[in-house]
C-alpha cells in the first residue's frame, strides 16, 4: 500500500494500481486503498473502475 502512495506521489499511475491492487489481494478491507484507485481512475477516465471503488470504500467505511 505504502508504495503505492509513493509512486502516486511521484504521478506513477501504473505501479500506483499495481501496488494497490497487491495489498487488496492480501486484504480486500484495506479501505484506503480502494479510495486511492477511486481517485487515480476518476482521474484517468476509468469512470466504472472509479465507482467501483469509491462504493467499496464507502461500504467499509461504515463499519468503522
């Protein structure tokens, strides 16, 4: 996850997602992760990815 914070950091787009999508496949939970894809594939045109991942966000969001 960490180091799919850096490389959005540095605009590195696709590790970013790549990185992001690792720590989901060690834990789909893993909001904040979720909310990082919802904001690079808001910004990259990928509007179905984008609320795919902004409603997961939300959905975990609430149990906290």
């Amino acid at each position: 996850y960490n180091l799919g914070v850096i490389s959005q950091d540095v605009g590195d787009d696709t590790d970013a997602i790549a990185y992001y999508e690792s720590a989901l496949a060690i834990d789909r939970e893993l909001a904040e992760a979720h909310y990082n894809l919802a904001t690079i594939f808001d910004k990259t045109g990928d509007a179905r990815s984008a609320i795919r991942h902004i409603n997961e966000f939300r959905k975990l969001n609430k149990r906290r």
